[in-house]
C-alpha cells in the first residue's frame, strides 16, 4: 500500500495545485495586467523574464517571472549589478513578492507546484552534494520551507538543509503551513535581500557557503 506522503505528492497535490492557481490568478488577473502595462514602460516593453530552470528530476523548463531590472550594460558590455539595474517598479513589485505571480501559469502548465524547493539556476547543478540534489525529486515550488524561513537572507548551506528537509518531509499539513507563513511574510516583506546583496550572491558551491 502506498505512503500516504507518496499518495499527497502525486495526485492529490496537482488537483490542489491547479484548483488554487487558477483561484490566485484569477482573482489577481487586474493586479496582473497593471503591472504589465507599468513593466513594459519601464523595461522598453520586456514586462516578462524566462529563464531555463530545473525542475522536477532535473527536465529543464522555462520559469517566467516578472521582469524586475532593466538591461543597463558597463562600458564593456557586461550588466551592471543587480542592484544598478533594479528599478523603482521593480523594487516594489520584489518587496510585494508580485514578481512571483506569472509562475502561476507555470503551476498551471504543470512545471511548477505552488510549494516546493525553488527552481535555481541551471548553472549550479554540477555543483550540488549528492543530499542537496534531492531538492529535485518533487517539482520545484513558487515558495517553500526555505523561503519561509529566511528566504535571500539565510545562506546556501542552510537553503539546501530547509529544502532536503521539505523533500524527506513533505505533506499537506506542511504545506498549508507554509502557505499561510508565505502570506505572512509577504504582508512583512521579510527575507527579500542577502544582507551583502540586493538579490542573493550566487551558488558557488560548497567550498564557499
């Protein structure tokens, strides 16, 4: 007989994922179109951000976001830090978590649960330990155990133990839990920054964290 952990992270999880998505956003479509229209203005008509991301297994997905800095380059050609390139708009859409709120068209599709481990960037996965790439056997979430519990503000090293801990951990109990300290923490604008950057330093690896 399954584990009644397995039986809530298959089934039971998508049918709460897509039912509560499709509530989100469509109670959150006017919120939606308004911060395209201001994105657009203020990024030269590029209100949206895709990026490669590995999801549940390591299938490489596109996570679509809210575009929250401009592309302002050096002299030579290369970005300026996050913190040059974050607009206003973009700063407010951040401290409200709205940038967010297009990765529910991911939840919908399928590549994205509501909660779950963070989706990060394709560049760190050769450096992961064999335990934190366990954070990959469930589908990556819009918000999860890490972020509520410190989000940018707490290191790598303690990101990948809450995201470990969610995945041997998992069930509907702990995630309504960390649904409702989601919201709380949105309303508190807790845990957005690093304290040494205005997004969070880069994985690079476990030497360094």
């Amino acid at each position: 007989m399954p584990h009644s952990s397995s039986i809530y992270t298959g089934f039971f999880k998508r049918v709460i994922d897509l039912l509560v998505a499709l509530i989100i956003f469509s109670v959150l479509s006017p919120v939606f179109i308004v911060v395209v229209i201001l994105l657009a203005f203020a990024n030269s008509g590029k209100p949206f951000f895709f990026q490669k991301r590995p999801g549940k297994n390591e299938k490489i997905f596109k996570v679509i976001k809210f575009k929250t800095m401009n592309d302002r380059k050096d002299k030579n050609g290369e970005l300026l830090p996050d913190a040059e390139r974050l607009t206003a708009i973009g700063s407010f859409i951040r401290r409200t978590s709205l940038d967010e709120l297009p990765q529910l068209l991911n939840v919908i599709k399928g590549d994205m649960s509501l909660i779950g481990p963070r989706p990060l960037l394709l560049e760190y996965l050769p450096l992961y330990s064999e335990i934190q790439r366990t954070r990959h056997n469930v589908l990556p979430g819009i918000t999860g155990w890490a972020q509520v519990n410190g989000r940018n503000a707490i290191s790598w090293k303690q990101k990948f133990e809450y995201d470990v801990w969610y995945v041997n951990n998992i069930s509907f109990a702990l995630d309504f839990k960390i649904f409702f300290l989601t919201i709380r923490n949105i309303v508190k604008s807790e845990g957005i920054s690093s304290e040494t950057s205005a997004t969070m330093e880069k994985f690079m690896g476990n030497a360094n964290t």
